[in-house]
C-alpha cells in the first residue's frame, strides 16, 4: 500500500509540476487527411499555438478533439527516446507495456493490463499492430526496426469499427514518412556498448512533378546480452537490416496513390533465460556445499536441483541474481532467421462529395528458431536450429472506405468494409535432449520412496548391487526394469506439421452526428464473419512412451501406492507433452466459423472551446482458434470412463482425430465504458479517462512447467465454495493437491465475465516556452480475474495449473504507472547552435510475470530512466547526441516462468512456506540491461 500511495504522490506532483506534451505539433493536410510533410515541422513559436492531428477516427482531427482515450507520439519523441521498436514506446504510453519470451516472432503488448500471453502463433493480440493501415498478423512484428517514422497513435480500449482487424484491449497505429516533392536527405550513425552499431539513413524528392519517392534503410549489429560460457557465443544479439521505398503519385489534387515496398531480415540469437534467484528457488539445502554427498536423498534440498548438480548443471546458476550468465546445453544453439516483407497501396481519392480510401496490401512473415528449451546446461530438451522450428503467415488484405458529409455538415458519414486471407504453415521439431532419459530416471528415483537407492552413475540412477528382490517391494514392473528411461534420448518429434487458412469479412460503419456546434453523438457498428481451417500431421519416433504405455498401465491400479506413483511417473516422463510414436505419420483436421456484432457509442460535449467532455460504450471481439501445440490433446493419464485401468493411448479415447476440439479457444469478448474529459489551450492540454472494461472468455495462454495450455476465462454469477481456487487459502487445506482433476464449474446459464479491467488514466502537456516540451502521464489501472472462474461459455472447470487467478490480478498489469518526459533545446549564442537535453522515465508498481500467478513470478516496483544530451547545427542539419537507456542499469524480469520439466516432488512431505509452486524451478527472461553511446546525425 505504502508503494501505491508514493507512486501515486509522484505521479500528482509530477503533473502539477507541469511535466508535458510528448510530440511536436502537426498540421492536417486536406487532401489526404494525413499530416503533411510540408507541415510536420513547424517554427518554434508555432509550437505553443497549433494542435496535435491524429487520424484516430479515420479522419484528420486535433487530439483534443477526439472522444477516445489516444496517445499520440511523433518522431521528434521517438528520436529523443531511442524508440526503434513497440517495446520502447513503454516509456511514452503509461497504459501500454510490450514484453517478448521465448521468441521475438510474437510479442506481447499490453493496455491496461489487457494483452495476449505467449509465443503461440494460433493467437492473435488482444492489442493489434498497424503499419501504414496494414494489419500485421502477430504483433511481434513491432519488435523489429521501423525506419523513419511520422508518428504512432495508441488507442486504448476496443476498436473495430473504423477499418481493419477487430482488437479486444486496443490498438497501435505505426505511420511512416511519406515521400516529399522537396529533396532531402538524412543519416544516422551510432555507436555503443555491447558493440552496438546502427547505421540508417533516407532519401526523399521528386521524380517528376506528379510523383515522388523516398527509400529508408536500417542496418542493425550488436553483441549479446547473455554470455554462454559452454559455446563460448552470447545470445539475444542484434544483427538486421530494413529496406523500405516508396512512391507517391498525385495526379491531380484530388486523386493520391501510396505504394509501399519493405523488406527486413533478422538473423539473430533468441532469447535465452536464466534461473531466477535464490529468493525464488531457495531449496538448495546442504547442496551449496560441494563437499555434502548428493547421494543421498536430502529432505531439506531439492530434489531436481540435486539431479541436474549430478548431471552437471553448476549450483552457482541458481544463486548468480542477474549477472546473464547463461546454462546452455553443448551444441544447442538459440539461432533463428526472420524475414518480414510485402507491398501495399493506398488510393486516396476525392470525390467532391465524398472521399474514397483502398488499402491492398500482401504480407510474408517468416521465423525460424533453435533453443535449448530446457534454459538448463543439462540436455533436456531442445529445438533444433535447422529449419524444422518455424512459423510462415502469408497474409492478403483489403479495406475500403467511403466517407464524406450530409444534411448540410450535420453528419460525417463513414461506411466500410475489411477482407483477410491469411494462410499459416508451420512445423515443430521439439525433441529430448541427449540426457533426458537419465534425467527423467534420476528424478523419479530422488524424489519419491526409492530416494535412499539414489546413485546417479549407475544404471536407472540406482545404487549398484541392488536387485529385483529390492525393488520388487515397490512392483513387478519395476524390478523387471522398467525403472529407466535411459532409452529415452533425442526422441520426439521428427517434424509436427501446422496449417491454418483463416478468411476474415466486416462490414462496418462510423457516423459521427452533430447535434449542435457543441454537442455530437458518435455511432458505429461492425459485423464480422471469421472462418478458419485448422490442420496437423505430426511426426514422432518416440517408442519408449508407447512401451511404457504397453507395460505399466496395469501397475497404476496396483494395491502398491508406491508402484502405482512409479507407474504413473514413468508414463508421465515418458509420453511428456504428448511426445509419442502413436502420434507418426497421424493427421487431424477441424473447421470453425463464427460472426459477430460489435459497435461504439459516444456522446461528447464542448460547454466551451477549449474542453471535450464525453462517455462512450462500445462492445469489441477477438477471433476464437486453435491452439498450435499437439500437447494439448490430452493427459498422459486420465481416468477411465468404465472404472478400470486409466486410458493412457490415444487409440483408448479414440484416436487424435476424436481430442481436436481441445485444441479449440473461443473469441474473446469485451464490453466497455469510458468517462473523459480533454482540456486543451495550445500551449497546455490535459486528458483524463475513466474506465471499466469486462471480459467474457478471455484467452489465457500458460506454461505449467509441462505444457502449453491455452484457455478461455469466464465467471460464475454463484460462489464455487472455493472449488476454483488455491486451497492454501483455506485452512481446512494448507496443502491442496495441485495435481487434482478438476475445479468448480456451474451451469451454462450462470456464465459471465472473468476479467475486468478498471481504472483512470490522465496525460499532461505543456509548452511553457517555446524551447522547453515536457509531459507526464498516470495510469491507474485494476486488472483483476472475477471470483469463482470456470473455464469457458458452458461452465466447465479452470484447468488446475491456474487455481491461483480467482480474484487477483492479471500478469504484467501493473495497478498503477508513472511516465513523464522534459525536452529543453536552448539556443547557443547567436550562432545558430542548439543543446538538446532530454530525459524520460516509467515508474511502475510492482506485478506478477507469470500468467498463472505463482508468487515466485512477482516483480517488484522500478523505476527507468532514459536521458540524452547533445549539440546541434543551425537549423538542425547535423548533430551529435550522447544518450544512456536504463541509465541506473535498473535488473528486473520481463517474464518469470516454469523451468521446463523441472518440478519437484508435489507430495505433502514436499510442501513449503512458497507454495504453490512446491519445489519446480523458476527461470525468467531478463528485461536489457543499461546501454549507452554516441550518435551523430545529418540531413539536408
């Protein structure tokens, strides 16, 4: 409590202390509806007279003009900041945060605390990603460079029905610069630590005097922020280029023609993790003493760290905080190519009455990648850098819009329609690693009655001598020798195969009606109808589950706890995520088709010139799908429907074919409220927005450890009597079976959100002089999941993995958030030199990492801090700029998650003060650490 009310004092003063405007004024261009270039630098004393123009409603108006929560950032902003991606806009946008895991392919960006979790590409973001009017298919596509940018407007809450894709939680529109029919020319040269070199530059003019032309390229080189000892090579490094031309043709003023051309490639090493501290995974015991014997079962340890010590994992790795020294498997490598390219065109055309907009565009993504899966130095489990670890999006759009005005400028019109035809195709090559079988043997022997037989140099990791009359005690399988998955190495999948044809139509229209001068009511509607072919054939060579499956099935009903424990432990280890060669060469295939109506209201009032009052409803959706991972079909084990022996084949529920639909998610839902208040003077403006936003099947993606599960959130209007939750709440039951079958459910007709998200957002500007810009802005936001979840629309039980959600708040949501930027450019005698002095920075509350909540996964509250200082030439033709990001180097995770396949013993004699969580082993990919350089600049 005492964080939040500091946070919110700072950010109070802050705003009082007149901390304003993130960008430099724009003026709209008439014809386009866009800025111009011609006006997108205005004089200095302009600044403090003319408005900010965004195209946010699909027409050019003054930010202070608009009824809708919207941060506008403009190049100059961009620039001073060191933004080349999304994931740096953090420090401009309060509400918005973008994160990256396992893969820069599929990024994450957030709105208040709103955003889809994960790097499986059959979700599409809750906050969707446009670049020059084109919709980009997965929003990890922001992480890449951008080239020279006009602005980014980021709207918050719904949208939909103005063009383009439907988005749940927002919005982040990428506007690049247009080609002038002035000649100019810029460049860029940077150099910093981490040996980081950036070169970009950009040409613009004219061709003839009706077309133009502009071409801006990036080349982008850096070393690692992770050091990997055993390859001698570091990871998460930069090595990229971006290409993009342009020609615009202006026949006439009425008539304007936009064809973009972008190519980038991307052949980098991503992204590794390291474990998280000792405060997180503290049940070392006596194994930080080299000199303790590890062959023995230590009741105070951990019994998976005391594995992976004997199979050579260094203890200092769980105890080096976050110093990036990374635990990489000998030959495994994280390397990957990404290649993102594809044309658009965009007609502009007056009509006199009414104006004409088409947007074609045709997109080709493509992402390749490697990983040591495991983020351990043991061999566990691995992708291989060849090829067979991808994802492709062939992506064809169309959006059309006409608008114009009637009844005598009582009514802007705007009716519209939007066309997707994405095709997916993708492959996974996820295989155990070279000292899975041992490791899997190691851990069922250490954890479980047969602790006192540990010896991990010996065969099935037990004390030599000892013979089946030992371990017959324990089942008639595992004295014949079914106790080792030695057999168990570099198996699984040779390649599983991924497609989806997605076809995606709306029609949709925006009508903003002028009741008075002062008094508007904005109307909109969208229907959407959303078709997708799913397909899969997978391929596996993984014999050891399906003989395990043959032989141990009947020892788990065995009188003989401890052999029905060992059974069920082998099969698990054995068929992990669905890894099975009863899964080669089979095919499965399902169809899903859904539509929907979606729209806005707004009632928005000017009492005086200078101040908009509004409140608007509006309903958003995002498609349903498919889950892109083959371990979601099923349970190792599950229960049999007649009462005999528990189904552990495919072939005994059917087959694949018979579990597709658990691959299935349904579309999220949202209806939303929204209070504002936006007061402007020129030189001053303040926005304030309150909020209330509720979710219906919200898709939640979670790693538990094991596998991926991907899950619609809903809430039961009736209590569960605690059924959904972590039972460490109760009394009753300190100790809840985290591995139990299934949580409360209710009836379908009892079915109703399970997420909100709550809160009030304020953003300050002022232009004091006229070289002074500073800004500041305050997010609030109470992102929470409802009490008594349930799993999707007819009630079913949350899965298991997350009993900690009801009734708290949503990972990476941080309650409240502070930013706040100062620009001063003061001239330099009379010479016509300039300083530039510039700082930002983002104060956050702290939040949970994790999506399922384990308390291990919080991150506490930080503070980051940008700066930049330089000299520039009269009328900024050259400059030279020394810049820091993250200048107090502030160490935090972006994400915390389950190490893969490494969870303790989950018995009662395992249960601890941290639990949930028990003994699993945490990683977590670090956030960058701080950089800094020199960048010089020209143009003319």
């Amino acid at each position: 409590m005492l964080k939040k009310q500091y946070l919110s004092a700072c950010a109070f003063a802050v705003l009082a202390i007149g901390l304003a405007t993130p960008a430099a004024a724009q003026v709209a261009d008439p014809a386009t509806g866009s800025p111009s270039e011609a006006a997108a630098a205005p004089q200095s004393d302009e600044l403090m007279t003319q408005d900010i123009v965004v195209t946010a409603q699909g027409r050019a108006q003054a930010l202070a003009d608009v009824p809708v929560a919207i941060s506008a950032v403009t190049a100059e902003t961009l620039q001073n900041s060191g933004a080349n991606d999304i994931r740096q806009l953090n420090q401009l946008a309060p509400s918005l945060l973008v994160s990256s895991t396992g893969s820069e392919a599929n990024g994450s960006p957030r709105i208040r605390g709103i955003g889809t979790v994960g790097d499986n590409p059959g979700l599409e973001s809750s906050v969707v990603v446009f670049i020059d009017g084109v919709y980009r298919s997965r929003s990890g596509i922001g992480l890449n460079e951008l080239g020279e940018i006009d602005r980014i407007e980021v709207l918050r809450g719904p949208q939909g029905t103005l063009g383009g894709r439907n988005s749940s939680a927002g919005l982040i529109s990428i506007v690049s610069r247009r080609p002038s029919f002035e000649f100019g020319a810029n460049a860029e040269a940077t150099y910093g630590n981490y040996d980081f070199v950036r070169l970009s530059g950009g040409l613009t003019g004219p061709i003839t005097d009706k077309i133009a032309a502009r071409v801006d390229g990036v080349y982008v080189k850096r070393d690692g922020f992770y050091k990997d000892r055993t390859n001698d090579t570091r990871v998460n490094d930069r090595d990229r280029y971006f290409v993009r031309g342009q020609f615009l043709f202006e026949p006439t003023s009425d008539v304007s023609f936009r064809l973009i051309g972008d190519y980038s490639k991307r052949k980098e090493a991503c992204c590794a993790a390291t474990f998280v501290g000792p405060t997180v995974n503290p049940y070392i015991g006596n194994l930080n003493n080299p000199a303790t014997p590890l062959t023995t079962g230590l009741p105070n340890g951990n019994n998976i760290i005391n594995v992976l010590n004997s199979l050579g994992q260094n203890l200092s790795s769980f105890n080096q905080g976050y110093s990036r020294e990374i635990s990489v498997s000998r030959g495994r490598s994280y390397e990957g190519t990404t290649r993102d390219g594809g044309v658009s065109g965009q007609l502009d055309w007056d009509f006199g009455g009414a104006n004409l907009t088409s947007i074609t565009a045709y997109r080709n993504y493509y992402n390749t990648q490697g990983s040591d899966t495991d983020y351990s130095s043991v061999d566990i489990l691995y992708n291989d850098a060849d090829g067979n670890n991808r994802r492709a999006f062939r992506t064809f759009t169309q959006e059309l819009r006409l608008q114009g005005s009637a009844f005598g400028d009582k009514l802007d019109w705007l009716i519209g329609g939007f066309y997707l035809n994405e095709k997916f195709r993708g492959k996974s090559n996820l295989k155990f690693g070279s000292q899975y079988g041992r490791f899997a043997t190691c851990r069922i022997i250490s954890g479980g009655g047969l602790a006192g037989l540990y010896s991990p140099g010996n065969v099935g990791c037990v004390a030599p001598g000892v013979g089946p009359a030992t371990l017959g005690s324990f089942g008639a399988d595992i004295a014949n020798g079914f106790v080792t998955l030695d057999g168990i190495n570099n198996v699984g999948s040779t390649v599983d195969r991924y497609r989806q044809n997605s076809r995606s139509f709306a029609a949709f229209t925006h009508n903003i009606i002028h009741l008075t001068d002062r008094l508007d009511v904005t109307l909109g509607l969208r229907y959407t109808d959303e078709r997708k072919r799913f397909g899969a054939t997978f391929g596996n060579n993984n014999a050891g589950c399906a003989t395990l499956n043959a032989t141990l099935t009947d020892d788990l009903i065995s009188p003989n706890a401890t052999a029905r424990a060992l059974a069920a432990g082998l099969i698990g280890l054995g068929c992990q995520g669905n890894s099975t060669s009863e899964l080669n060469n089979v095919s499965i295939a399902d169809k899903r088709h859904e539509d929907e109506f979606t729209g806005t209201a707004i009632l928005s009032w000017k009492p005086i010139d200078d101040l908009l009052l509004y409140g608007s409803f509006s309903r958003g959706y995002k498609a349903g799908g498919f889950n892109f991972d083959r371990s979601a079909l099923k349970f190792p084990i599950q229960a049999s429907a007649t009462g005999g022996a528990p189904t552990t084949t495919f072939a005994a529920v059917g087959g694949a074919q018979a579990l597709v639909n658990n691959l299935e998610f349904e579309p999220e839902k949202v209806n939303a409220i929204e209070l504002g208040a936006k007061y402007s003077t020129g030189a001053f403006s303040l926005s304030v927005a309150g909020f209330r936003q509720q979710f219906k099947s919200f898709q939640l993606n979670t790693y538990d450890g094991t596998v991926f599960i991907v899950q619609n959130v809903n809430g039961c209007t009736e209590g569960l009597g605690g059924g959904d939750r972590d039972q460490s709440k109760f009394p009753a039951a300190p100790n809840y079976n985290a591995n139990a079958g299934a949580t409360g459910a209710c009836d379908r007709d009892n079915v109703g959100w399970g997420v909100v998200s709550q809160g009030v957002e304020l953003e300050a500007s002022l232009v004091p002089a006229r070289d002074v810009r500073v800004s500041a802005g305050l997010t609030y936001a109470d992102t929470k999941y409802r009490n008594n979840l349930v799993g999707n629309n007819a009630g079913a039980p949350l899965n298991q993995a997350l009993r900690k959600l009801p009734g708290d708040n949503l990972s990476n949501a941080p309650e409240v958030v502070v930013t706040g930027s100062a620009a001063w450019t003061p001239d330099i005698g009379s010479s016509g030199l300039s300083g530039l002095f510039y700082v930002d920075t983002r104060v956050s509350s702290d939040y949970n990492t994790g999506s399922d909540l384990f308390p291990q996964k919080e991150q506490d509250s930080f503070a980051l801090v940008n700066a930049r200082i330089g000299i520039r030439g009269p009328e900024e033709r050259w400059a030279v700029e020394l810049w820091g990001q993250n200048v107090f180097n502030k160490q935090y995770a972006q994400v915390a998650f389950n190490s893969p396949f490494q969870e303790g013993a989950a018995n009662a004699a395992f249960q601890d003060p941290q639990y949930p969580g028990g003994r699993q082993i945490f990683s977590q990919f670090l956030a960058e650490p701080r950089t800094y350089g020199i960048t010089l600049r020209g143009k003319f």
